[in-house]
C-alpha cells in the first residue's frame, strides 16, 4: 500500500509542544544528574571524587550493553495500536520517578564504602530506566513526519524543552544551602531530597504529555529477525561517516554542559564566593534560546543546519578563551561574558536534534540500519559525554585537594582558586573548538546533501510504506 508525504507529515502546534515536554519530562530528571549528582555524592554522601570518577566510568562500561539491548527489544517489539514508541513512555515514567528518588536517598548509618555501592547500584538503575525512555523518545522524532523542516521543528520544541527541563534544578542547586553554627554554608538533605521528590513528579506528569499528545504517522512493521542483525547494525553504524562524526558531536557538546553545570557548583562556592548564584551561569546562556527558538528552523533551513551549528559553536569557544585571557574575579563580568557565548551555542543547542536525525536517516537510507538501533547507539554516545565531564569534573577537584565533602582551607590558595578558574573555561572552550572542527571539516551533510536526502526518503517511503 502506497502512503503519500502528505499523510506522514503536517504536524501542529499542539503536538510539537506535546513533544516538547518530552525533553522536560527527561529534562528535569537528568537535570539533576547535571547540577546536583555530582556535588551530592561530595557534601552529603561524603564519597571521594576518585569514587565518584570511577563509578560513573563503571556505569558507561554497562550502558554499552544496556542502550544497545534496548535498541534492539523496540527494534523487534510488534507496534499496537498507539505505534511502536509511544507506549514505552506509559511503561516506565512511574519507574523513572521511583529511581529518581532512589538515587538521593540517604540511608543513615552506612560507612563510605556502603555509600558508593548504593549509590553505584541507584545510579546504573536510573541509567537503565532512563534508557528505556529517552531511546523510543529519541527515536519518535522519525515516526511523527518524515519531513526534515518538520524534525527540525520538533528538534527546536525538544531543545526548548530541554531548557524549561533544566531550570528545576538549577534552582535546586542554588538555593539548598543552609548555614551552619560554624558560619558556613552546606548543603541541606532536607531541601535536596524534597526537590527531588518535587522533580521526580514533574517528570512523570509531562511523560503523560507526551504520550497523550502525539502521533505516530509511520508505523513499519517489525522487521523479520535476522541471525546477526546486531552486529552487521553496528558495524554499518560505525562506517558510516555522517552517523559517527554527529554521535562524536553529540558526546562533546554533552560534555561541555555536563562539566560547565557541574564545575560551576564549586566554582561559584569558593572562587566567587557566592554559591547563591550558580544557576545564573546557565540561565544566562539559555537566554538566547528564548529568541532564537523562533527563528532556529528557518534559519537552518536557509543557511544549512551544520553551518550554522559550526559557526556559533566557534564564536562560544572564542568566548571562553576571551574569559581564560580577561581571568575576572567579577562574578557578574564572567556571566556577561558566558552569555556572549551562549549565543554562539544557541543553534546547536536548538538544532542538535535535527542534526541527529539528518545522521540517523542517512544511515538508514544507505546502509538500512533502523532508526531505534542507530538511537541507542547515540544515546550511548550522549551518555559518554557524561563520563568525560565527570573525568574532567573529578579531575579538576583532585587537582586541587578536594576531599570527601570541603575544600580544605589550607588548599584555597590564589594559585588553587587561579587553578580552579582556568579548568571552568578552558575545558568547554577545548570542546566547543573540537565540535567546530567536527563538524566544519568531518561532517558532510551540508544543505545541499540534506535536500538530496529528504527527497531520497520520501521516494523511498512513498513505495515501501
């Protein structure tokens, strides 16, 4: 049977934003696991920042297995009558909500050894869980239109999400601080664990959104199971140029925020004195996206979205490197400046989803990988990023003496907190300039090749659909 374009595309408002809240829902989850997980497991946990580095390290090692296990169960489930991703989210967003509040629990009375098996065991929990919804989700995007200014509307809607998703706790890391008889501030378990109750609900009502408010156009039967379908997926994935260079993409950029939101935590306590403030570095480079967001498509569409994406990305790396170069103690100079930059971040930030799914057709097209195996690999990938920001994060606070949950006085130093400083912008600016590299010079699915690739696939489905 023969499917026009036209029944696989025409989306509305209502749906984008349904699918927005997609990215809030995971969002806000994750969110957590950005600004708060890190400083968490130091001040309230009292864990090592070795431990914490090795445990987040251990957990990438797992989901190698688990994303791609996950693949390949929604690349073989049969659709029902709600499609082949969307039920997914009406099966776990209670689970994700529970191992949300799992993962900062505190059970009284455990040593530091018995912290970091809780903590390895709730985190690779959240992990899964997480996977089994964030794979389908990022795999809807193909199943909604099969028009790529479409996809790439919906990719502003998720990044726009994203935003929203992010803010509950940057709000949290800001204000759970409580201080002391001695005079200083620490974080309070209280505020933390009612937040993240708070978030975890949050969470599970925007899941409801989105399954309630879209719909899935295309809908291809399970493909019969073939002996090593796995394997050949995975290799066709790794040769295909486009699919890589963006997944490498993906894994930096995750990185940058990853360590810039949770460095900033520390950075703001001791460098800057003024731990109140630390959303503000984020909100601030988010600021641009509240204009931008109007204009992202189109200008995509106009310009080429790895244009664009390239170039901004550089102007953010130049802006880091102005800020290593003007080393500021001024708290409010250092976030004007990091909003230059979050202007130069906003088009990738925006369009990374389309960027994606532009990678993730052209594998299918050429090398015939389904969508949900090429997702789990880069949601793989995305969660690698994680891992090198946690390095980096660990890394940086070993540097300068950070132990267990206080910087020690003896350590803070002009040469620690001169340390301190330089880590924050030179390992975003080291990322961002790698992504411009990538994908000015690496990835080639410019304009052109894209408009060429779009009227493959409505070929393509328009006699196989």
């Amino acid at each position: 049977m023969e499917q026009s374009a036209n029944s696989m595309s025409g989306i509305r408002w209502k749906e984008k934003f349904s699918y927005g809240m997609g990215e809030v829902a995971s969002g806000v989850t994750f969110g957590l696991v950005q600004s708060v997980l890190q400083k968490y497991y130091t001040d309230v946990l009292g864990l090592g920042v070795i431990s914490i580095m090795l445990l987040f390290v251990l957990a990438r090692f797992w989901d190698a297995a688990n994303d791609t296990i996950c693949g390949h169960v929604i690349a073989r489930l049969h659709p029902d009558s709600t499609g082949r991703y969307r039920r997914w989210f009406k099966w776990f967003a209670v689970p994700l909500a529970a191992c949300t509040v799992l993962m900062f629990l505190k059970i009284p009375g455990l040593s530091r050894t018995g912290y970091f098996v809780y903590a390895c065991i709730t985190y690779i929990l959240f992990g899964m869980v997480y996977t089994c919804l964030n794979v389908p989700y990022g795999s809807l995007a193909q199943a909604v239109t099969i028009d790529s200014s479409e996809r790439a509307s919906l990719s502003v809607a998720r990044s726009v999400g994203g935003v929203f998703g992010a803010i509950p706790a940057l709000v949290l890391i800001s204000f759970c601080y409580e201080k002391g008889v001695d005079g200083i501030k620490r974080m309070s378990y209280p505020i933390i664990i009612t937040g993240v109750c708070i978030i975890a609900v949050l969470s599970m009502l925007s899941y409801i959104v989105l399954y309630k408010g879209t719909k899935e156009r295309i809908v291809e039967p399970s493909k019969k199971e073939r002996k090593g379908i796995f394997m050949k997926s995975m290799k066709a994935l790794l040769a295909d140029r486009a699919f890589v260079v963006a997944a490498i993409v993906a894994m930096l950029y995750l990185a940058s925020q990853q360590f810039s939101m949770s460095y900033s935590a520390y950075l703001f306590q001791y460098y800057f004195d003024a731990p109140g403030l630390t959303m503000l570095p984020t909100v601030f480079q988010y600021l641009p996206v509240a204009v931008m967001m109007f204009f992202a498509t189109k200008i995509g569409n106009r310009f080429g979205r790895r244009e664009i994406c390239a170039y901004g990305i550089l102007a953010a790396g130049v802006g880091n490197l102005i800020l290593f170069l003007m080393h500021t103690k001024n708290v409010w100079l250092y976030i004007v400046v990091l909003l230059i930059s979050g202007v130069g971040t906003t088009f990738i930030y925006l369009l990374t989803w389309s960027i994606a799914s532009d990678a993730i057709d052209h594998a299918a097209l050429n090398s015939g990988v389904e969508e949900p195996y090429a997702y789990s690999f880069f949601s793989f990938m995305r969660k690698l990023g994680h891992c090198v920001a946690a390095v980096f994060v660990n890394l940086a606070l070993f540097k300068i003496g950070y132990e267990g949950n206080v910087l020690n006085t003896a350590n803070i130093t002009d040469s620690t907190l001169t340390e301190m400083y330089t880590w924050s912008v030179l390992v975003p600016a080291l990322l961002y300039l790698s992504i411009f590299i990538l994908l000015r010079f690496v990835y080639p699915l410019g304009k052109q090749a894209v408009i060429e690739q779009q009227k493959a696939k409505e070929e393509k489905f328009s006699k196989s659909v």
